[in-house]
C-alpha cells in the first residue's frame, strides 16, 4: 500500500507539517506536483488524517497537565464519554485496558481548577490522578 517515497514523504510532513511541496520534492527526489499528487491519494487513503499545531499551554494559561486514570460502573461509561469528549480541559481520552476504564490527559490553569474538574467527575465514578512535572518529548 505504501512505498518508502510515501514514508519519506510523511516524514517530512510530521517534522513540518506547514513544509513546501518543492522542499518535499528536493528531500524525495520528486517535483513538488508529484509530492502534491501522493499527499492528495494518502489522504484519499485516509492515512493522512489531517494537519495540527503544537500550542505552548503554559503561554495559553494552561500551564498545569495532568493523566487521569477513570475507573466507573457499567451503567456511566456512555454519559462520561459524552460528558469527557466535550470538556475543553480533556486534551486525550483513551479507552484502555488493564487498570481503570479510561485514560485522560487533562489541562488545567492551576490547582483550583483541576480540583472543579474532578469535582464535577466524581457524579460518573472515581479517578486516580498523576501529575506531569516536567514534558520531556
């Protein structure tokens, strides 16, 4: 399905997602158009799922994160999706398995916050929470 030109290709789109087509094209021995070409049918082929920026959050008032492991009843899972998927403070939700139900990375401007935040999500079930002291990738 994919050939090294596409993973080459892809590569320079996660270093730089805003990258030229001719600088693409210079890196993969390719015209830009034909870089064009190969990035339009990945995402035809639903690889390419789209484009993202890198926010600083600690210059977005958000400077504080958090990974919460949700652990709920049967009966809350649906609610709490519903509930986590539209709280702009959840950044990531995984369903996982092994310990807890759920995994979220949360953001948060500080601790008071946080603590209005796990407030409110008790009414689904219990947590576990680690905070983040340092990002290092």
């Amino acid at each position: 399905m994919l050939d090294k030109t596409d993973h080459a290709i892809l590569a320079c789109l996660q270093s730089n997602a805003r990258m030229q087509m001719k600088e693409i094209g210079e890196r993969v021995h390719m015209t830009g158009q034909a870089v064009a070409n190969r990035i339009a049918r990945l995402e035809e082929l639903g690889v390419l799922l789209g484009y993202t920026v890198k926010l600083d959050d600690s210059k977005l008032e958000k400077p504080f994160e958090a990974m919460v492991t949700v652990f709920l009843p049967s009966n809350h899972h649906s609610a709490f999706r519903d509930w986590a998927v539209s709280e702009p403070a959840v950044t990531e939700l995984h369903r996982v398995t092994g310990e807890g139900c759920y995994w979220m990375k949360v953001r948060y401007g500080d601790p008071a916050g946080l603590s209005a935040f796990l407030e409110e999500m008790l009414r689904f079930g219990n947590y576990r929470i680690n905070n983040s002291i340092e990002k290092l990738k």
